[in-house]
C-alpha cells in the first residue's frame, strides 16, 4: 500500500503524541540551529537519525515540524512493526522487509514518485536498520541510503543525534541534534560519510546533554 497523508488522523496522531511525551518523559530537548533556514525547499529532505528507541520515528516527526513544516513525513519501517500500528500508514508510514529485495524497492520506488510530484517532502530512513544500543561504535549504518539516494536523485540529507538520558529523574529526558544539511548535489555521499556526521553529533551529545541538564539547562516540552 502507497504511504499517504491524512491531515485528520496526523492531527489526531499529534496530539496523541504529545500526551504520550509527557507521561513518558520528564522533559524533551531539541537542537536544530544547525539546520533551521538551511534547507532549500525545491529539494527533498532526508532525516538520517541513529536508531535506539521505539520513538526515534516519532521524534522525527517533531523534527519535521519544526524544520519543514507543512511537508508531511513519509517514515520507512519494518512490515512486521507497521502491521501492529496499521493507522501509522495514514500519517506517511510504508512498511518495508530489509531482507526482501522486492520489497526495498518498492518502497524505495514509491518514494521516488512521492519526491518527483512534490519535491517539498521529508523522509525519515534509519541506515541502522533496526534498533541498537545508544553508545554502540560504529553504529553500522548500511548501503540501503546509498540506493535510495541513487534512485531518487538530488536530496538533502540532515544528520539526526538521537539521546536519551535517565539522569536524576524517574523518567528520562531525550536529546534530539540536527547536523549541518548535507546537499548530494555539492557533496559526495556514501553511508559512512552519514555515519562519521551522525557519530560526530553523538560524541558531543553523550558529553554535553547531561552536563547541560546536571546544570539546570533548557528543558523543552513539545
């Protein structure tokens, strides 16, 4: 099934969300000034976040607000996870079986369709492919954001830190880091280049987020 938008349901599915922030977190950070008024809106935006949580989709939705709004988020996601959350596919979720190659290219094709009749679209693709423990080195991003580039041409990728620190509270708080966008069209780029911009993010976050916390630094609700 080809991933749409129903502004209803994601309006719906945000507010939700947002419920669901706070009764799980004590408190939600972001950091996008590396990227806010950077993106050219002729060019299709890819969000290249590690992997480490259930919410790493969702905080991309955050991120797309803020940073493209009114683009909507298509999100690649495993079949088997979409498949228990069928209304995720009308906020822009298409599932997607990493070991099927049918599969990958179909929604990698699918994709293609959706950036040639609107270019101003924000993907999200986590090069992990699947969830993997926050200070794991290197995170191992693999080749699959090499042939979704290839197929879908010029795009405009923004490195995505992803944290989540338990610190002092009974719920923990997220860090979310937005990179310097990088443009295929001016830069050669291959999934270690992602992954070196990516764990650069990282490094810094697992140093500065719970200094920035320990001393009463900005928390930020959503």
């Amino acid at each position: 099934m080809a991933p749409r938008h129903n502004d209803i349901v994601r309006w719906f599915w945000d507010r939700y969300l947002h419920w669901k922030y706070q009764k799980c977190f004590a408190s939600i950070h972001f950091d996008l000034k590396n990227a806010i008024g950077q993106l050219n809106p002729e060019v299709p935006v890819i969000l290249v976040p590690n992997h480490i949580s259930w919410w790493d989709g969702f905080f991309c939705f955050e991120v797309q607000n803020r940073l493209r709004p009114g683009s909507g988020i298509f999100s690649l996601m495993l079949e088997s996870e979409l498949a228990k959350f069928p209304i995720l596919r009308k906020v822009g979720c298409f599932g997607i079986e990493p070991g099927n190659p049918t599969s990958v290219r179909r929604a990698f094709m699918q994709f293609r369709d959706l950036v040639a009749s609107n270019p101003y679209r924000t993907l999200t693709f986590f090069p992990q492919g699947k969830i993997s423990p926050l200070r794991q080195r290197p995170l191992g991003f693999l080749r699959g954001i090499e042939i979704l580039s290839k197929i879908t041409g010029r795009v405009q990728y923004v490195p995505i830190g992803l944290h989540i620190e338990p610190m002092n509270h009974e719920r923990p708080t997220a860090f979310i880091y937005a990179g310097q966008p990088i443009d295929s069209a001016r830069t050669e780029v291959d999934h270690k280049t992602l992954e070196t911009e990516v764990t650069k993010i990282l490094d810094v976050a697992s140093l500065n987020a719970p200094q920035t916390l320990l001393a009463g630094g900005v928390h930020r609700w959503i």
